[in-house]
C-alpha cells in the first residue's frame, strides 16, 4: 500500500494540477492520480483554446461577469500561455440569432466589455446579406502545451506527487473516515488512503465506484474541433458569428493552426447520464469513430465569411464536452462543486470552462478556512 496522502486529486488536467497545487497550500502530502500517460491531454487540450471575456454569454449574466474577472486573473497569472497576437472580431447574423447587435451593444456596456466597431477592411469579409453588425473584441487564445509545462512545474514546485498512467478504479470510506483509493498502474494494483478526495475527471465523473456527481444531471457531447490552415486573408483573426447554430474560428496555438467549431455540426451524439446504465463517455469515444463533418461546416461558414471556403482540413480532434443539463437553457456555464461522504471530504467539481478554476479555487479556500484546516 502507498503512502497516504493528505488529499488525492483525480485528474491531471488543468483543473485537477491546479487544485493539487492549491492544496498543497494547505496540507501536508498532495497525490494527482492521471490516467493518461502526460498531464493536460484530454479536455483541457481538445477543446476552443479560448479564454472567455464574456462576449459569449450575452443570455447568461452571470457567466459572462464571471469570465470577465476570471479573464484578468487568467492573463495575468498564466502570461506566457496567453496568445495576444491576433483580432478577436464577433459578428451578429441578421437571421437565426437569438441577440441583436442593439442588444450585444448593451450588454457589453454593461459588464465593461471592450468593444468597438470592425475595420472597414474586417467588415468587407463578411457577407452583408447575412452579417448584420461585425465588432472588434478583446478576447486572447492559450497554449496548451505552455500551460502544461507550466503546471508540471508548479506541481513538482508544490511537492506534489504525480502518478500518471494510472486508473483510478474505486473510493471506500472505513470506518476511521479516511478513504481508500484503488488504482491501477503499469505496477499493477493499488491503493492510497487520503483524508480528502477531490474528483476532476471532468466527463468521467460517475465513472467510479463510490464517487458521483451526486443529483446532477449531466450533458454529454461528443464533438468534433477541426484543426485548420486559414487563408492568409484571416490568418491574424478569431471569428465568431453568433448567437444561434453559427460557427468559431480561433486561433489554436498547441498545433500552429485555428479550431473550426460549428454550434449545430461540432456535436456528433448528444446524451444525458442519469445513471451508470447510461453509456459512459469514454465508451461512447472507444465505440464511435465517426466521419469529420470539416465540409458541412466550412460550407456554412463560408456563406457568411466567403473567405472560409479557403479552410483546408489538417485533422479533427474528438472529445467529450460535458456541461449540466440545465445550462442548456441559457448556455450559462455554472461550477458544479458536490460534497459526499463522511464529513463531506470526498467532492466532485465539473467546472465549464478554463478559467472557472479562479472560482473553484476561493471556494476550496474558504472552506478549509471555515473548517479550520491549517497547512
């Protein structure tokens, strides 16, 4: 049996490294169990790369005022994963879109969005016809492999133990409260017990046994991010036009290349987990090889932006996006933060997007500050 650990955090990506490096604060031994071979290779790779201002929740307040703070602090503390070095442009569709550029002018105002008309040359790439309004944006990129190699730094920094290429199999709670963590290795099985267990694995999150969500009901998609070459015409621009079943166009610095993402042709199969007789998402993923939809959607693309029709298909890249079914309302993307067992230390956190982690973070921080937990 391994050493125990203070906490376990399962879970190598962005959210899981940061919250082991923030626990390591406050306690005295921080172990990161990975089932993949490297950190930072699933969800927190395959996905837009961008770090949210709030321009894309004009129908969720509340997510937009959070990405807007939670953007400086990202910059700011995270600089050298930060791509600056293009035009973030959003432009709003005559028809189909569920706000109107009055509206988005509005509420851009209100949370201190930067904003400001396109260039005449950035507007001229849009179709009139279909574009009602094209606006100039602050909105930056990350570098997924920079962030990487940064959070491994900041792991091994921490005196965090990191074990990768491990699948955690199952949590058991004894009778002296502690956990006991079964994984498995390339040594073959074991087990840690720990006073705490945070569970990050994003999509994976009903997935073992004796952990859950708990009554939250969970959206999964399986999607599809197009990796592209872009016409040298668009090749310093993110584009999103919104808001409805549109497209994005934003640069993917990991790869040298921009993501493609499509609101009606991204998702390939949409399900929701209400129990663990639902398929799970690293099945559907082993099960499903589907066939890359890059020409329905650069075809819709190219209507509003004729400059599209120059994207040229690199690879497709296939991931589960997991969200909580009721932000599918108003495409908010709330923090789902649940307690369980004894004394509430085994917890379970789906965050929605990169930057979220800032309000993870406070609240884990309070809590142990509430409970008295000292470092």
């Amino acid at each position: 049996m391994a050493q125990p650990a203070s906490a376990l955090v399962i879970g190598g990506g962005f959210f899981g490294c940061a919250i082991a490096v923030a626990l390591s604060r406050h306690l005295d031994r921080v172990v990161l169990v990975e089932r993949e071979g490297e950190l930072l290779r699933r969800a927190s790779y395959v996905n837009q790369a961008r770090v949210h201002t709030g321009y894309h929740y004009p129908r969720s307040f509340q997510t937009a005022a959070s990405s807007r703070l939670n953007q400086r602090r990202f910059t700011e503390l995270f600089e050298e994963a930060v791509d600056r070095r293009f035009t973030k442009l959003y432009a709003i569709a005559r028809s189909g879109s569920r706000v109107a550029p009055a509206y988005f002018r509005r509420f851009c105002e209100h949370l201190d969005l930067p904003l400001r008309e396109a260039s005449d040359a950035d507007r001229e790439l849009f179709d009139p016809r279909l574009i009602a309004e094209v606006y100039q944006c602050e909105e930056f990129a990350f570098d997924a492999n920079v962030l990487r190699k940064r959070m491994t730094q900041e792991l091994d920094e921490s005196g965090v133990v990191t074990i990768t290429g491990a699948e955690v199999l199952g949590v058991t709670q004894g009778a002296d409260r502690m956990a006991h963590v079964r994984y498995a290795g390339a040594a073959g099985e074991d087990e840690i017990s720990a006073d705490w267990v945070f569970n990050t694995t994003y999509a994976n999150l009903n997935a073992i046994r004796g952990l859950s969500i708990g009554s939250a009901t969970l959206r999964h998609q399986l999607t599809e991010v197009c990796l592209t070459q872009v016409p040298e015409s668009v090749a310093g621009l993110g584009i999103t036009v919104m808001d409805g079943p549109f497209f994005s166009v934003m640069p993917f610095p990991a790869a040298g290349r921009h993501s493609l993402t499509h609101v009606r042709y991204t998702p390939h199969t949409t399900w929701i987990e209400r129990s663990c007789e639902d398929p799970s998402p690293d099945g559907m993923i082993a099960q499903c090889r589907p066939a890359t939809r890059f020409e329905w959607m650069r075809a819709d693309a190219r209507r509003y932006m004729p400059a599209l029709a120059g994207l040229r298909h690199d690879r497709s890249l296939f991931e589960i996006k997991t969200t909580l079914q009721d932000s599918a309302r108003d495409d908010g993307r709330p923090i789902a933060f649940r307690r369980v067992g004894a004394d509430g230390r085994l917890i379970s956190i789906l965050g929605g997007k990169i930057d979220n982690i800032f309000d993870i973070l406070d609240v884990i921080d309070q809590m142990f500050e509430s409970e008295g937990v000292i470092g």
